[in-house]
C-alpha cells in the first residue's frame, strides 16, 4: 500500500461505509499522507502513510483517546488490541498486514461491541 492506492483507497472507502458523515485531508504529498474518516466530531479514524520510511498508522479515536489501531513501522506490523490500546501485540494476528478496507471492517465490529455511533 502506497500513498496513492491509499488515497483512491480512502476516497472510495468514505463514499462507501456510510456512518462516515466527512473526509478531511489533513497533509499530502508524493511520499505522504494524514487524513481523517469522521464517524462523528469526537469518534474518527485516523490514516497515515509515509513511502519514505514505509510507515502506515491507521487508528479509531475517541474523545482524544486511542481505542484501536494497527501499525506499520519500517514495513513491520503490530497491533493495539481494543481491549488494551496501550499494549503493542507482536502475535501472529497483530503483525499481520491489512488493507484500510480490514481495518475499518475491524472498527465497525469495536464500535458495534461498544454501542458507539
């Protein structure tokens, strides 16, 4: 995944999962990318990516605090499970790869187990 498959990525995920009410591009460039999908004002995810260091940041916050995320640091995965966003998990499960479309199919379940927007 680089920024330009992220972006087309994002643009078609926020027309498609319709609890997104906004897309903000936050920064752009040829090698980099921040945005946010709004759920609401406080409840949003977070997507960053940076070809030059191979880095990708996708994260669900709420009211300023990290509910989930996955990580991607020099082309190696780890997770912040829901349960425990603080911990880094290094498993199997969390060094996996995923797509944005996984990811925010991950949010959808923490926010319907957390009877979030």
């Amino acid at each position: 995944m680089n920024v330009r498959q992220l972006f087309g990525n994002l643009r078609q995920e926020a027309q498609t999962r319709s609890y997104f009410c906004r897309l903000e591009l936050i920064a752009q460039s040829t090698h980099l990318l921040k945005a946010r999908l709004y759920v609401t004002a406080t409840l949003f995810v977070q997507v960053y990516r940076n070809d030059q260091y191979n880095t990708t940041n996708l994260v669900l916050l709420y009211e300023g605090q990290r509910l989930y995320a996955r990580d991607q640091l020099d082309g190696v995965w780890h997770r912040h499970p829901a349960g425990n966003p603080q911990q880094h998990d290094h498993s199997v499960e969390g060094q996996r790869a995923v797509s944005l479309a996984e990811f925010l199919t991950e949010v959808e379940i923490i926010l319907a187990a957390r009877d979030l927007p």
